[in-house]
C-alpha cells in the first residue's frame, strides 16, 4: 500500500498550527521535517504526523508556540 503524504495546507489542518509556527518548530528541530516529491513540492508522511500528534510532547509544543 502505498504511503500518504500530507501537503502543507492538509498538515496545517491536522496539526492546527500556522505555516510559521510549523516551519519555526522545524528549524527547531522539534517538527518532522517534510520529504521532496519534486522540483518544488514537499509533503510529510501521514503516519510521522499521526505519530507526531500522538506524542507527548506535541501539544506542550504546539502551545509553546502559540504564546509567543
């Protein structure tokens, strides 16, 4: 079966958190980082943000965030 990957808009919508603040946790390094599907494209596999979601820490991150 093939593996879903999630464009940046659908990972916004999952994960409830802005462009800014996903791409400010990845140059944190405390997002998954996405996977080239092309020239200009990038996705991120459904399963790393379910399990992104469903780690701990992932809502202390995403508040963190929020607040400042």
């Amino acid at each position: 079966m093939a593996m879903r990957m999630l464009r940046r808009p659908a990972v916004e919508t999952t994960t409830g958190l802005s462009r800014s603040t996903i791409y400010a946790m990845m140059a944190e390094g405390t997002f998954p980082k996405p996977v080239r599907l092309g020239k200009r494209a990038v996705g991120w596999p459904e399963d790393v943000i379910q399990a992104w979601l469903s780690s701990p820490a992932s809502s202390e991150r995403g508040r963190r965030h929020h607040d400042d």
